[in-house]
C-alpha cells in the first residue's frame, strides 16, 4: 500500500475510532478549527513516559484543575508540584516539569516553541517528547514513534530486527508514512491502533484498518513483534525504614530528600543506605536516633527501573518533641499524610508500619 493510501485509510478509521482523551481534541472538533493546548499536550507527553493511559487520566486532570496553564504551573511552589505528582513515579520527571514550565514562561512568554530543535532546548523533553508536541501540537511534521507505535509499525513491515536496534528503521518508516496533512492525527492514530487493535497479546487483526497491508496479518508471528533484546536481570537491594510516630496525636516523622538522584525532592520516612550488601541483620544499629525501635513483620517489596528493593520496617512510638537531629524534616499530622509528595515505596513502609501486628506474629 503506498504511503499516501495508509495514510487516508488510517485517518478515515481514526475519524470514526479516536479514544477519547482529557488532553485530545478530537479529529470532528479538530476539523471544525479547534486547536490543540500545547500546554495540555506537553503535560500529558510527559506525564506518559513509561505510565498508562489509565493512570495519568487522574493525574493529568488533577494537575490541570490546579494550573491550568503553564505561567500557573510556573508560579506554583516546587513542594506542591512534587506532592501533586506522587504515586505517578519517575520523579525525575516531576522536577524537569517544573523546570521547563519556569522556562516557557519566563524565556518564551509561555508559548511552546513549535518546532522539534527549539522544543529540544527545554528541559525534560528528549526526541520522541518534542516530536510529538511539534506534530500533535502545531501540525509540523515528524516521526513520531511510542510503544505502540514501535509494534504497529514491527508487525505492518515485519521488522524481526529486535529493539533497541530496530528503532532507526521503525522511525525512518513512521517518517515515510506520516502526511504533510493531518500529522498530528496521523501520530495519534498510529497510537490508537497500537492501543485498541494491534494489542500485545492477541491482536484483533480483522478490525484493522491496515489488514491488507500489513506482512504478517493472522500469523502467529505477530505477537512476537516487535522482538526486544533480552533484558538484564535485576540486582536487588536492602536496606531499613524507621517510622516514628507520635503516640499523643499519630504524626509521623518525615523528612525531604535531597534534590537530585533516585526520588530527588520527594518526602520520606528516615532511613538507610539502600544496596546488595546490606546487613539485614543489623539494621537495627542503623536507626537515625535513639528511640523504642520494634521490627515490624514482614518487609516491603518494591521494583524501580534498575534494581528491585527490600526494605526491613522498624517503628517507634515517642513524644514528638523536635525532630531528632535530622535536617529538613517535620511532623506530618495524620489528616496531612495523604498530601505529603511520598513516593509510592515510603507509602508502602508507612502502611506497613502503621498496620496493627496480627494476634501471634512479630
């Protein structure tokens, strides 16, 4: 099928199947000249880097409702951009969102630059992120190439190449496929397609409105592309979180992390050092202050991109009179907890140290 005839094909199928998306304008409204926020557009780029759909939604209307455009996420303290991002995880992004919101405000007069070598500038968005925006955004054409996309297009050439290799191919084809009419659309309704019918496991081949075209249609090698490089097995780390809590009035004893680094600005509960060779034994001896230290049962399991984490729970109930010696940190009031910037993993110790011991354990 040449370029032009995918193109027309996919665009009358996503006219009539576009998902509808808090950030989307759709292709009727499109047509009828609404015209896309590129602040929306950046935001929920950003926000769905290695996250699903399903969980930005929340996230992305949530940040919205706060600051609605890009001078108000600008001039929003860093702590309440952090807190409001918990739970979506990558915090990395949360500080370069910031960062670049601070800088579309102040040095472009809050309008996004529209093409890919201007919005390459800013910080936090990388190739596929400023690919999108200028396409999704501004209409400029680009070759926009996400997950879904990377299989769409694996499956539709047959590109058994596995990725991260087969990318620069994948790319090059996307770019021939992609109009001068509609990119934007066009980027978007690859996505779809990938989403709704070119799925990983059991694609609805039939549905599809590349079918004819696409090299390997109701085979079983579909679902074996794209192929991936066989992953790196991860390390697994140890270390010990330290709950105090107040025993008059349930506050818990947080503090700030430093800025830069895993979870950089992010609240948590006292802790240690997290790596292969921590000495669960003795991780007691590690507590950041003296206090009535009690192990909890069990431990906390968490995965990060890199390493998988173990973390042993110890809580002590005390006065809250100051806090002990540690720099940057408070007593957060139960009813304020839930509004802390705690990552899901501090949310996991916390829960683990709060939950009442069972009749016979410990």
């Amino acid at each position: 099928m040449p370029p032009a005839s995918a193109a027309e094909t996919l665009l009358s199928w996503y006219d009539r199947h576009a998902r509808p998306l808090p950030w989307r304008v759709s292709p009727r409204n499109r047509q009828q000249g609404e015209v896309p926020d590129p602040y929306r557009i950046w935001l929920s780029e950003v926000m769905l880097q290695q996250t699903t759909v399903a969980a930005v939604k929340a996230y992305f209307e949530k940040f919205t409702r706060a600051w609605p455009t890009v001078e108000t996420l600008a001039a929003a303290a860093e702590e309440d951009v952090m807190k409001a991002w918990a739970g979506l995880g990558y915090y990395s992004r949360a500080r370069n969102l910031k960062k670049c919101a601070d800088t579309v405000a102040g040095k472009y007069g809050g309008r996004f630059p529209d093409t890919e070598e201007e919005l390459l500038k800013l910080p936090g968005i990388g190739p596929y992120t400023a690919a999108a925006i200028a396409t999704i955004a501004f209409d400029r054409h680009a070759a926009v190439v996400d997950g879904n996309v990377e299989r769409v297009l694996s499956r539709l050439f047959r590109i058994e190449t596995p990725l991260p290799d087969a990318k620069p191919e994948i790319r090059a084809k996307m770019g021939d496929l992609t109009p001068q009419a509609r990119p934007g659309d066009f980027a978007q309704a690859v996505m779809d397609l990938g989403a709704t019918v070119c799925t990983p496991r059991r694609p609805a081949c039939v549905l599809c409105p590349w079918m004819s075209a696409c090299a390997v249609q109701g085979s079983a090698l579909a679902e074996s592309l794209p192929r991936k490089a066989p992953k790196k097995e991860k390390p697994t780390r140890y270390g010990a979180a330290f709950v105090a809590v107040d025993r008059n009035t349930g506050a818990v004893l947080l503090r700030r992390r430093p800025p830069s680094g895993l979870l950089g600005g992010m609240t948590e509960v006292p802790g240690t050092h997290w790596s292969e060779d921590f000495d669960r034994s003795a991780a007691a001896q590690d507590a950041p202050f003296p206090a009535p230290w009690t192990q909890k049962t069990g431990e906390v399991k968490h995965t990060f991109t890199h390493f998988h984490l173990r973390l042993t729970i110890f809580r002590a109930d005390l006065e809250a009179t100051g806090t002990p010696g540690l720099e940057d940190a408070w007593w957060s009031a139960p009813d304020r907890i839930e509004g802390e910037a705690l990552p899901t993993v501090m949310r996991k110790a916390l829960a683990a140290a709060l939950e009442p011991e069972r009749p016979g354990s410990g």
